[in-house]
C-alpha cells in the first residue's frame, strides 16, 4: 500500500516531468531553434557553431542565444573541442543522452529495431549489418570528419553508453559504464553486442582501416564492457 509519503513523492515527480516537458516544448516551439535541434540530432556527432551559422544564414551571436535556450531546456548538452593543434578550444553542441525518443528523435530500441529488421532481413550476421550502417552514418554526416578516436567516443557518449577512457601500453581503453540497450541485450547479448561493435568498425574504416577494435563483454545489467583500441596513432585526452 502507498503511504502519503511515496504519494507525495511520486505527485512531486511528476509535476517536475511536466515542467521539463513544458521548458522543452517551449523551447522547440521557436522554428530556428528547432531546425538547429534537428540538424544536431541528424549529425549523430557533436556540431560546431560555424555550422549552425553556415545553416541558417544568422550571425554567430543569434545561434549562441538559440543553443543556450536548448541548453537551458536540457535538450543539448556542450563539451570543449579537443585540439591537438594550437588555439583556443570551441564549444561542441550536441543532442543530451536522455532526450532521443522524444520530440520525433529517433530513440535507442528504434535504431536496435531497425537493425535488427535488416539482420533478419538479409540473413547476414549482426556485425556486418552494424559495419554497414557504420559506414552509412559517416557517409551521411555533414561538416568535417572529425579524427576517429574522436568519433568513436562521440559515438558512444551520444548513444548513452557513458565511456570512461584510458591509455594503455596496447592502445586506448573505452569502459561502457552504462548500456543504454539493456533490457534486449539481457535476451540477446551476442547479436546486440556483435551489432554495435560492427557499427563502431563502419565508423572506423571510413575515417582510418589502420584502427582495429577489441570488445570484451560483460554482463549487460552490471555494465562495464570494455573497447581495446589499437593502430590508432593520437588521441583525445584521458579522463
């Protein structure tokens, strides 16, 4: 039985998804913020003002506000560009891990869905079919190709997989703190595994076939599967 307690709680969560609800509808409801919000999540990869400007033909200042609005609804999230060159690092923008789903984005399962349509669908296996939208993904990205460690963390840290990175003396060191695909993966962790770890590979081979990728799989539920990157020649930083 509840207790008023739980009552209140649960009425006071409630209320907050609804005032999140009304800050992000509100926010959405703006047209250039919400073409700049849609092409952020088509990108698949954080996205730099000069493009936003470039997109829709507005001075710098403008986007800025629009972003920070996004930002402000939680609908974006910002990082510092990682530079290996000289120069005063730039915001990257990209869509926040806990809004796809929603406001006609395409959720995580609805990716896993389609994929796995296409396995059954082609008869191929689960990590050639990720290879291929791997490749997809780059070949449908606007602006310019970031380095592919870069994309590799992008990658994961958009989709939800919360990575913790590390060098070692075999290469770079990805820890999945999180599995944004868990309730599947528990039912069928070879194919959803083998899937993503295919898309990573399309990724790879479009920006550099020198790079190879090592998964070792853990327990979905418990998280921390771990990525061995080698033939990578430079990197972002450490955490």
């Amino acid at each position: 039985m509840m207790t008023e307690k739980s009552k209140l709680r649960k009425a006071s969560d409630a209320d907050a998804q609804i005032d999140a609800t009304l800050r992000e509808a509100k926010a959405l409801g703006d047209p250039t913020r919400y073409r700049m919000f849609r092409y952020i999540d088509e990108a698949k990869r954080p996205v730099y003002v000069d493009e936003l400007t470039e997109l829709l033909h507005v001075n710098h200042n403008a986007v800025r506000q629009h972003l920070a609005v996004l930002k402000d609804a939680q609908l974006v999230v910002d990082q510092l560009e990682i530079r290996s060159k000289p120069g005063r690092p730039r915001l990257l923008y990209s869509i926040n891990p806990k809004v796809p789903g929603t406001w006609n984005t395409e959720g995580p399962y609805q990716t896993v869905a389609i994929l796995m349509a296409e396995i059954l669908k082609s008869r191929r296996s689960a990590r050639d079919v990720g290879r291929e939208a791997g490749k997809r993904r780059l070949q449908r990205s606007k602006g310019p190709k970031p380095s592919a460690l870069k994309a590799l963390r992008d990658s994961l840290e958009i989709e939800g997989f919360s990575p913790r990175q590390s060098r070692s003396d075999k290469g770079w060191e990805f820890v999945l703190e999180r599995c944004p695909y868990v309730e599947v993966a528990s039912v069928d962790p070879g194919t959803v595994c083998q899937l993503h770890l295919g898309l990573l590979e399309g990724m790879m081979q479009e920006l550099d076939p020198r790079i190879k990728l090592h998964l070792t799989v853990h327990e979905p539920r418990r998280a921390g599967c771990g990525i061995r990157v080698s033939g990578a020649e430079e990197g972002p930083r450490e955490d």
